[in-house]
C-alpha cells in the first residue's frame, strides 16, 4: 500500500510551473438570464472564434441570488482585447431583434493566469472563477512502506558517515542505488582536497565509480566470452556468439548508465553535478540538505527545466523532517560559514 | 590576452579527433599566456562515462601537473559553447576568459540555456564568473556536428522511418 505524501520524510522539489503562484489577468464578464445563453455565446464565438489563455476558465459561472433566482455570468475576453466602451458597444449592436437580451453592464474581473497543474494550485484559485482542473496522480511518485524504509537506510548511512568523516575534506557523499533491487550500484565522497581537484565532487566521483564498475562488468563479460571461445572447438554450438563488443550498442547506451538509477546525496549538487547527473539520465535524486548554490531546486531546478532535454524526479530534506534532527546533523553538514559556503 | 585564432584551429584539430573515434565532435584546448597546457576531446563513448566532455579531459591532464592556482592566468578555446556541467566546471576551476565557436542550443552555460559564467548567485568563495566570447569558427563547428548527426543516423541499427538526414549546408546567420 502507498503511504500517504504527508507522510513521507522527504517532499519532492516540484518544478516551478508546479509550484508557482498562478497569478491573475484581468477579464469583462456579463450577467444574464440563463435562458439567453446561447444567444451570447453565438455572440462570443462570432467575435473571438479563438481565445488563447482562458483554456482552463470555463466560459459559465451560476449565481445563485437569494430571492432563489439563478443568474449567468458570462466570461467575454481579456480586458487586454478592447476597452470596456467599445466592448459595451459592440455587444449593444449585436443585441437587437432576434438577438435581444437582458444583461448587466460588462465588469472587470480576476481569474487565474495559468492552468493549475496539480491539486494545490487549483485549491488556491478555485475561488475566483469556475476553473477547469481534471486531477490525474497517475503519474504522481507513489512510494510503500518498504521504499520508503530502503530510502531511508540509505540516505541514514550516508549522514552517519557525513557525522564520521574527519578527512578535512567537505562532508559530503554520494550513494548509487538500483531501485529495482536496492542493490548499490557505487558510493562516492568529497576528494578535492586530497586530490588537489576542485572538480572531485562527491557526485562526479561517484558518476565515475558507476562507469568504472560498468568497465569491469563488460571486461569480465568479455573475459568470459573468450573462455568459451576457447571452449569452442569442442563445443561448435557456442563458436557462433559474437565477441567483439557492438561499438554502436556501445554509443547507444553510454549517455543512459545511470538509466534507472537513484542517487542519495548529503548535499543539493551543485551545477555542475545536477548536470552530470542529467547527462548520465539518472532516474531519480535524493538529497538531505539544500544548498546555497544546489541546482536541483535551490538556485536552479535542472531536474524540470523546459528547454533540457531530460527530466527527473528530485525529493528534497530527505530525513530533515524532524527540525531537532536537522538540527542536530546540521554542524556537521556545514560547507562553510554563511554566506561563503562552497559548491556539493 | 586576446583571442587568438590559431588557438581554435587546434581545438578544431582535437574536435576532428574526436570525430573520428565516434565521440560528439568537440575539441578545446587551455592555452596560458601563449603556452598550450593540454588539448581535450570528447570522450564519453570511449570512457562509458556521459560526463567525459572535452573540458574535463584536458582539465584533468593539466591538474596531474600543476596546481588548480594555474587557471587564473588561463584561457579555453572550445569548438563549442560549454555545456551546463562544464560551465560550472570552469568557474569552480577559476578559468580566466573562455572563447568558443557555436553555440550550445540545447545544453548551453555560457548563455543559451543559463548564464552559468555570469551568474551572481553562483559566487562562492571557490566559484568565479568568467568572461566568455562566442562565434570563433562557428561555421566549421556547425558542419562538423552535422556531419556527425548525418553520420550517426545513417548508421543507426534500425533506420528511422523518415528518410535519412541529408547534410544541410547553409547556415543561418547567428543572431
Ligand atoms: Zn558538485
Ligand atoms: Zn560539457
């Protein structure tokens, strides 16, 4: 069974077209007696047959008065479009004979500027306009009890060794992880110092270390195949499989090796880390603390940027829940004092 | 130090190079004060690591001999504008000026997705913006990565249903 999103000890860094504040514009409705609807909807559809931006404004809002009458209002066009005069005139021109209708003068009013994308944002402007929002979790991130325990685990070992690490490098660790099986795919921490590297992030080192053990995987995998090459004469069934790597199999998969994957950081990644970890497709990251300079939700949100070319998901203050517990582990996670601290 | 076009033609050399071993054709080379430090090409396919550009080949070359304390007094010539990860690679390395040929649409730091080497909010005490120049040989970078998309989808093992990529050869002025 999934558990509840309120539950979870961490929240998911949301891009910010899903975060924002939806904003208003400025838009002329009219009232009028439901039973001349269609006549002014003729009248909306023959002046503006295409209205861009309302999408998500349903055209219809019903008044309940209090003597129990039931009155329309109807959403016309942006203020932006015309004048209020010009507005009234040409509705006065179109409301003649056959067309005739009561209505009140035209008024100015707010509704949301941008669609809401989930249930919050609808929740904060439903209140100034009927707005069209269909809620779809299908694609939400669902998590059960016992991911949420291995994510956990995982991200508990690395704040522990952040906490051990007397190294006089900066505390940070980096944690590759097949969901599929929860098997750790390669570890990584900070080496700047002793490597004299300013570049040998606790990421970039741990990117390295998944290729590194990729590299030992397929030279094992070929070791292998050339044994039973060697086995072939006897064997003329096995001659047949093909040793020699597919270089284009080889380029195909390269950017994709960490295709699946989760990373658990002690830190937000820097730039240049958030980016190596979209050049690598990572499935999804995990991060404890933010960062002053963090790409992934703090200065940057590189996991939902529009014009790049792979999103993932990102869920932030992983185990930093319990304030008394960030609190706590918070010195030790220091990467410098206010103000000055360096990139994870 | 201004630029220097002989400084491109060998990056250009480095991203022919890497066009040949099957990587994306990009080259660089970090040159102080007249002296070439190291030259770089891609090299993700080769090292099964996506985060193998250029940059990072010839940054790592030179570190194995100098101190980091060296970029201050360096430039890079790159064939291409540097991605996102390598833009923050620069600051954090404290380069001094870069230039480069064509711009980086879909991944670009110097300017064309973020302004990563400008950025205020990046300072740190290790992480400084950088100038940057673009348009150096922008052409003869443009073709050569055509050549290589024309290239890989020509090879690719099941061939798209669109007919394949024709080499377009007219470059549409930079704006
Ligand atoms: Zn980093
Ligand atoms: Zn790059």
């Amino acid at each position: 069974m999934n558990v509840d999103k309120s539950l979870w000890p961490f929240q998911q860094v949301l891009s910010d077209e899903e975060s924002r504040d939806l904003g208003t514009q400025s838009v002329y409705i009219t009232d009028i007696d439901p039973k001349k609807t269609t006549i002014l909807l003729k009248f909306i559809q023959r002046q503006w047959p295409q209205q861009q931006g309302l999408e998500h404004c349903k055209r219809i809002r019903k008044n309940l008065l209090p003597e129990g009458r039931i009155t329309l209002s109807v959403l016309l066009c942006p203020t932006s479009a015309m004048g209020e005069e010009e507005l009234e005139r040409l509705l006065n021109e179109f409301n003649v004979g056959d067309n005739a209708f009561d209505r009140s003068p035209v008024q100015a009013i707010s509704v949301p500027l941008y669609a809401p994308l989930n249930r919050t944002q609808f929740e904060s402007c439903k209140h100034l306009w009927p707005i069209i929002y269909r809620e779809d979790t299908r694609l939400d991130p669902k998590f059960n009890e016992s991911q949420i325990n291995d994510i956990t685990t995982h991200m508990q070992a690395l704040i522990t060794k952040s906490q051990n690490s007397l190294s006089g490098e900066l505390p940070v660790f980096a944690r590759v992880v097949d969901p599929s099986n929860n098997r750790i795919i390669a570890e990584g921490s900070d080496t700047r110092a002793a490597d004299k590297h300013p570049l040998h992030h606790a990421v970039m080192n741990c990117i390295d270390n998944v290729a590194l053990s990729e590299r030992d995987r397929r030279q094992s995998h070929k070791r292998k195949l050339n044994q039973t090459d060697s086995l072939s004469e006897e064997d003329p069934d096995v001659s047949s499989r093909d040793s020699t790597p597919n270089l284009e199999e080889t380029v195909e998969k390269v950017a994709y090796l960490c295709t699946g994957f989760d990373i658990y950081t002690t830190h937000e990644p820097c730039t240049m880390c958030s980016m190596a970890l979209l050049h690598s497709r990572i499935g999804r990251v995990f991060y404890h603390k933010p960062s002053r300079t963090g790409a992934l939700g703090t200065v940057y949100k590189i996991h939902s940027h529009k014009s790049l070319n792979h999103h993932f998901k990102v869920f932030g203050d992983v185990l930093r829940r319990d304030l008394s517990q960030a609190e706590a582990t918070d010195p030790y996670l220091q990467l410098g004092n206010d103000g000055n601290e360096v990139d994870a | 130090m201004a630029y220097d076009p002989k400084y491109m033609a060998l990056a250009m050399e480095a991203a022919h190079v890497a066009y040949s071993s099957l990587e994306v054709p990009v080259g660089c080379v970090f040159v102080r004060n007249g002296e070439v430090l190291a030259r770089g090409g891609n090299r993700p396919n080769a090292s099964l690591n996506a985060t193998r550009h250029a940059e990072f080949e010839a940054i790592d070359e030179i570190l194995s001999s100098h101190p980091s304390s060296i970029f201050r007094e360096t430039d890079l010539y790159v064939t291409v504008e540097p991605c996102i990860m390598c833009a923050s690679a620069l600051r954090q390395i404290g380069i001094r000026k870069v230039y480069f040929g064509c711009g980086n649409d879909k991944f670009g730091g110097n300017g064309s997705v973020f302004d990563v080497n400008q950025d205020e909010r990046l300072l740190t005490p290790t992480s400084l913006p950088y100038e940057s120049e673009g348009g150096h040989r922008r052409e003869d970078a443009i073709m050569l990565l055509r050549k290589f998309y024309v290239r890989e989808n020509n090879h690719a093992p099941q061939p798209k249903k669109k007919a394949n990529r024709v080499l377009k050869t007219e470059i549409e002025s930079s704006s």
